[in-house]
C-alpha cells in the first residue's frame, strides 16, 4: 500500500460555453498529468457555469459527449478524475429529476475509465449575499441528494466526497472521517464575498477536527457581469496548515500528500477516541 498520493487541484474560471469549458480542462489535466499528478480534481460547475441552463445541457446530445471525452482523458492519461460537479437528470438509483431541476453531481472517474462513484449534493445554497448577484436559490435548479456521504480508495488513499456549501455542515465530513476518509475533497464555486469571509477558514476547520488532509477546488473570477467566485483552491495538513494553493486566478498545482503524517497526528492527539458524544 502506498503511504504517499499526487493530488492535483484545477482552479477554473468556467463560462456558459460547455466546449471552451472543456478545452481548458483538458489542456490543464494534461499539465497535471505531466507533473506526476494521480487524483486531478476539477471544481463545481466546470462544463457549465449557467445554472438557469443545465437542464437543457443534461437533456441535450452534448452531454454524452462531455461524459465521453472525461472518461476518455481519464484512461489516457492513467488518472482518476474528480469532476466537481456536472448536472444529471437522474438520481443514482435511476429515477427522473422532478421539474426543471438536475442533480448536481460529483463523479469519480478511475483510470480505466469506470464511474468509481457518484455523490449528490446534499446541501443547497439558498441564501442573500451583499454582491451584485444579491440572492442565490440553488433549490429552484437543482434536486437535493440522498443522504449518503461518499468515500472511494485512489492508490491506497480514502478520499471522502462533498461539494462546496456542503463545507459549512461539519456533520457530513465526520461522517466521512467514520468512514475512513483521510483526505477530503471540496469542489466548490464559493462567492467572492462568501469566500473571502470563510473559505480557508472553513477549510481549515475541516481538517483540524477530522484530522485528514482536506483538498478545496474552487472556481475563480467574473463568469457573467453579476457572478464572482473567490479562488484560493487550497490543499490543508491534518494540523490545519495550508501547504499550497492558488490566489485568485485561473491555474492549477499539484502536491504530495503522505499518510505518514495523518498517521502521525492522529497518533499525538487521539481526538477520536476522547468523544464523548
């Protein structure tokens, strides 16, 4: 079993053209691939940053199309790739998404190119935020998730599954550390405003308190003239440190991460066999 995993995070500034969107993926996910990267993760809304639209993208031919090409750039390269999320217009267990609404997904693609896992997002970001979007209601375009927290193995390494607000409920990451999980990914498109006020610090609370590496994707910029994402893609110790990351441009990086020191940490402060609830 390995006890070391490459970790690629690409950080993104996705538009409502799904092509252009998927052009940059590919040409980042080969850079990744280049450095040595293992586990390349992609941020929320990658294909398609127009949630009025994802309907009709997840109806339409373009979306074999999308599946066909990840899943491809997958086993050409001998990755897994995380895509952070893609609207789906059917539940795991099969079943027809009500309405004018999707699912948002988060697929776990292996290097043989099979869906190794799927998760739902389980958290829906209806809320006011002082920009110029003012108010976002994710319920009106997107179908919650099962409750059924997600963790899959990459090359020896538990990775649990979530996707962005999911970051502000630590009730799901406990649930993926009892699962196992030692690394966590958070594909995310945090606000500006949202992000700037937490997104690190929710970060690094997550790993503190799980003791696990936490990696948190996310995009980054002006998509359209109301909607700006924070950026900062960062990857975090069990001990809350920020090893590497982005500021709040396009561009990706990749980084070793060693079970050793997970191991370690757990091992110093044995937070988990002191709870008492």
């Amino acid at each position: 079993m390995t006890s070391t995993l490459s970790v690629a995070a690409i950080q993104l500034t996705s538009t409502d053209n799904w092509r252009d969107n998927l052009d940059t993926v590919k040409s980042l996910v080969n850079c990744c691939a280049e450095e040595g990267a293992e586990l390349v993760v992609l941020p929320e809304n990658v294909f398609l940053f127009d949630g009025k639209n994802m309907r009709a993208l997840a109806q339409s031919s373009d979306q074999q199309i999308i599946l066909d090409s990840i899943t491809e750039l997958a086993t050409s390269l001998g990755i897994y790739l995380v895509v952070g999320s893609h609207p789906m217009l059917y539940s795991e267990d099969n079943h027809a998404v009500v309405g004018d609404r999707v699912r948002q997904s988060c697929l776990a693609i292996s290097p043989q190119g099979e869906l190794v896992s799927r998760y739902d997002k389980i958290h829906l970001f209806d809320v006011d935020v002082d920009d110029k979007a003012a108010s976002y209601r994710e319920s009106s375009v997107i179908e919650k998730g099962e409750l059924t927290p997600k963790v899959i193995d990459v090359n020896g390494f538990k990775v649990g599954l979530s996707i962005c607000y999911d970051l502000r409920f630590p009730e799901l990451y406990r649930e993926l550390t009892q699962l196992g999980a030692e690394l966590l990914l958070v594909p995310a498109a945090f606000t500006y405003v949202t992000g700037k006020a937490h997104w690190n610090t929710l970060l690094a609370a997550r790993a503190i308190e799980n003791q696990c590496f936490v990696l948190g994707v996310n995009q980054c910029g002006w998509h359209n003239a109301t909607r700006q994402t924070y950026g900062h893609s960062s990857l975090y110790s069990p001990n809350g440190e920020r090893l590497t990351g982005l500021e709040g441009e396009s561009g990706y990086f990749v980084c070793h991460i060693d079970k050793e020191s997970l191991i370690s940490q757990r091992s110093k402060m044995p937070c988990f066999s002191h709870r008492r609830f």
